[in-house]
C-alpha cells in the first residue's frame, strides 16, 4: 500500500491573534501550536510530514528546525492553494492526510481512526467533523437526505439554514492522492474571500460520483481550532487538563489542578506533592516523593527524590535527592546541588555546585562557586565572582565553615575545615584547617554617644 504523508497547513497569519509572532508559534503547555500536531501525526505513527509555511517562514523553520520538511506558499490565497503547494513534498504518497496548524487538540488515536476508516471504505476524502454547541467561524457540513456528505460551507458564505447546522468541518481530511492533486487544480476562488477553499473540494469529489466520507469526532474538544488568544487560554486549560489528569492518574498529588501548570516535556515521580501555583516546565525531571510548590517554577531542571522545594524560581539546575530549597530561593543556570543540601531563603545561586550535606541557609549569593561537603555558609555570605571585566570561581573546601556576612573576592580558595570570621572580606587563598580573620578590630570607647569620641580616639 502507498504510503501516507501528513501536510499541515501553517502558511497563514493568524489575524485574529493580533500578534507579530506566526500563530503557529503560539505555545501552550510547552510547545507551540505546530509541534502539538506533530506530535499527534507522529503519534499516530506518520512519520513524513510537510508543513506549509508562508507567513512568517523563516521564524517557524527556526522554530521548527531544518530537519523538518517544508512547502512554501508565498502568498496566502486560501487552505486550498496552500495544499498544492505541498504537491513536490508529499512525493508519491497515496493518502494525503491534512491538518491545520491551528487545531493542538488533536489527539493521534482520532487520527488513527480516521485514517482507517478511509483504507476500510476506499474513498476519495474522508473528512473528520464535530457536532458543536457553537458553531460560528467554522465550515458547515452539508448532507443530503440519505445523510450522505455533499459539500462544506464556509459561514461567511452560508445561508442562514446553513449557519443552523451545528456539524462543522474541523478542517482534518484524508484523501486520495490521485484524486485530491488534479482536484486542487480545479479549484475557483469564487467564495466571499475570493480564496482557493480546501473546503471545496469534498463537492467536487461528489460531482465526480467518488466516495466521500465523513468520520464525526466522538469529542468536540479535541477538534477546537486556535484563531484568537480568548481560544488560545481555552487549548491551554484543556491541556493543562489533560497532562494533570495523566499525573494524578499515575501517583501525583496536585493539591489544585486548575492552577497547576506542567508542560507535556515534563515527568514527575509517585507521591510528589505539588501545591497550587507551580509551573514545572521544559526538559524537567521530577523524582518520586518530591514536594514543589506553592509559588514554584522550576525550568529544564531535575529534581532527585524526597527533595522540598518552595516558593523558588530554579532554572536549567540539578537538584539532588533529599534537599531543601525556599522559600524565596532563586537557582540559576547551571546550579548543581548534591544530595541533602539545604538552600534557604533570599539565597541566589549560579553556576555553582554545592557539596552533599552543605547548607546555604540565609540572605547569600554563590556565583561561579565550587562547594565541597558539609560546608556552612553563614547569613550574608557573597562571592564577588564579578571584577566588571570577567567571572572568577571560589572553592570552599570540605568542612569549611564561613561566618556571617562574609564577602569571597574571586578567584579565592578556602581550604577544608577552615573557619572564616564573621564580617570578613577574605581575599587571599584560606590554608586548611586555619582561621581567617579579615575585619577591623572592634574599638570600644570609655563613654558611649559623646560626640567627637571617636576623632579623639584616633588622634590619642
Ligand atoms: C478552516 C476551514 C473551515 C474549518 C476550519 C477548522 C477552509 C476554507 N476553511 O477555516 O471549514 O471549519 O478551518 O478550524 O479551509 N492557511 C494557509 N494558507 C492560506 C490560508 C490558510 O496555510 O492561504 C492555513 C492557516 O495557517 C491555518 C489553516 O490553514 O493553519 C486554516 O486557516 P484558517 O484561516 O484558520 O481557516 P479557518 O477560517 O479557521
Ligand atoms: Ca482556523
């Protein structure tokens, strides 16, 4: 049997979403419009697709990748146009199966039955539809008395019984190669818009007394297209939906599903718990026993089992198991906590690893840092990792202990036991095992408050 190319159409604006990004690239649930029906076509396992890009090409290929196949229309002359194009791409398939860019409901299994009811039945097109509540904005299927497909209206161009059926096209079609090319070609722009409708198609085939199909989606939902942003919240919250439901189902506690935001990219272990207004996106790994949230984001990270994370932003980062990070805690790229390591609140990390056992407890930031085991970083500690020219590392060796409110002038080591005071600003290497001490010595004057004391002071 000839093989099956999927063409999705994507050459379009998107006028309705008042945007200068292509709608396509739109994102919801971490991937963009486009890469949500790959995902379903490459599901259902097709795994040669052509996407149609026009508006806004070079942002999409960019988007996309050049590993993908593309047709291009130049210029937007309707759904219908934007098909031929496809033409040279889709090669020597026999089924066409075409998507909208715009639809990142969809899910592989309607695909899947689609498809099969259009090889079972030998037909020419076989359209997928849905019965709508509202119908408004898309194409009305029309059938005849038998309840045979005859047409699909678009409702700028319907009658007012027209606009009554609630059956609309949801702009997913199978189609027979050797029928759908030469058919493109016929196609007339004598519609509202004066575009070259797809739509226009399906009559054609009835004309020439070929089979054509209709496949009515058992959930409307899952067929809803994108035009504006109001539909683009909409899709959001059904995906949201969707991969909170797969979670909970597989041992996740979400304290709040509604306002619990998880891209489809993400994995989370059995029995983490995940309080409301936690965004968990990208390449994120999420281990078992976990507890995230509330106020938590956490991007293209991993998190080992058993660690607590709260109200903390944790970017591009590697949590080990059994740490504490929050609240109020911010780990930027490249943060590599070991295991058990406590990070508390106002601390800011970047770049640095941190050893099993360490605490970073309060009020300190660690940039370019390289910190051993069981270290105890005191309250206010700052590495200077900064000369306004370029970064410089820190090394705080294992078992050190650093005092309160301490400033590290980078490139600077500290040895492994050794102990900072308090209020230092250290700026030669630390030996091991040693004292640094690098403040001023405490004055107290015989009277309190009196003013030039001091100056008095400091003359005598
Ligand atoms: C289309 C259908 C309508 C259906 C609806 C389902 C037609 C004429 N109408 O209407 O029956 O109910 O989808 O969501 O097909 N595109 C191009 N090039 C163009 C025009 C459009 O690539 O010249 C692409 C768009 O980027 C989009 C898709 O085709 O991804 C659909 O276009 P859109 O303008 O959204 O069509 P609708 O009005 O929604
Ligand atoms: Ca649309």
């Amino acid at each position: 049997m000839a093989a099956t190319v999927a063409v999705i159409l994507a050459a379009g604006q998107g006028k309705r979403m008042h945007s200068r990004l292509p709608k396509v690239l739109h994102r919801i649930a971490g991937r963009n419009l486009l890469q949500h029906v790959l995902a379903a076509t490459r599901e259902a396992g097709i795994e040669d697709n052509v996407i149609v890009i026009g508006h806004g090409a070079g942002e999409v290929k960019a988007a996309l990748g050049e590993k993908q196949k593309y047709a291009y229309q130049e210029k937007q002359l309707g759904t219908g146009h934007a098909l031929a194009r496809a033409r040279e791409a889709a090669g020597e398939a026999g089924t066409i199966l075409v998507l909208c860019g715009d639809t990142p409901l969809i899910r592989p299994a309607t695909l899947t039955g689609l498809l099969q009811q259009h090889r079972d039945t030998g037909a020419a097109v076989t359209v997928l539809t849905a019965r709508v509540a509202d119908p408004t904005g898309y194409g009305r299927i029309i059938r005849d008395g038998q309840g045979q497909v005859k047409g699909i209206v678009e409702e700028r161009d319907a009658t007012p019984l027209e606009k009554a059926i609630n059956e609309i096209n949801t702009g997913i079609y199978c189609f027979a190669a050797a029928f759908l090319w030469p058919a493109l070609a016929r196609l007339k722009p004598d519609n509202d818009q004066g575009e070259y409708y797809l739509t226009d198609v399906v009559a054609l085939a009835v004309d020439q007394g070929l089979r054509v199909e209709a496949l009515v989606a058992g959930d409307a939902e899952e067929v809803m297209g994108v035009n504006d942003r109001v539909q683009l919240a909409a899709a959001g919250a059904v995906w949201r939906r969707r991969i909170n439901t797969a979670l909970m189902r597989d041992g996740v506690t979400i304290i709040d599903p509604e306002t619990t935001y998880i891209d489809v990219t993400v994995t989370v272990g059995r029995d983490t718990v995940i309080y409301p207004g936690t965004f968990l996106e990208g390449n994120t790994i999420i281990g078992a026993g976990c507890c995230l949230g509330p106020g938590t984001t956490i991007r293209d990270s991993r998190v080992g089992d058993g660690s607590t994370i709260t109200y903390a932003v944790v970017l591009e980062s590697t949590i080990g198991p059994g740490c504490q990070v929050g609240p109020f805690a911010y780990l930027r790229p490249g943060t590599n906590l070991e295991r058990e390591v406590k990070v508390g609140d106002f601390v800011e990390i970047k770049a640095s690893r941190v050893g099993r056992g360490s605490k970073v407890p309060h009020l300190t930031y660690l940039g370019d840092a390289m910190v051993g085991a069981g270290v105890n970083i005191g309250a206010g500690t700052i590495t200077c990792n900064y000369d306004g020219r370029q970064k410089w590392p820190t090394i705080i060796e294992d078992g050190a202990f650093i005092g309160s409110n301490t400033n590290l002038v980078a490139p600077v080591k500290v040895g492994a036991g050794a102990l900072v005071g308090a209020g230092s600003t250290i700026t030669e290497d630390v030996p091991a095992g040693a004292l640094a001490l690098a403040r001023e010595r405490q004055v107290n004057l015989p009277s309190r408050g009196k003013k030039g004391d001091e100056k008095r002071q400091e003359k005598g």
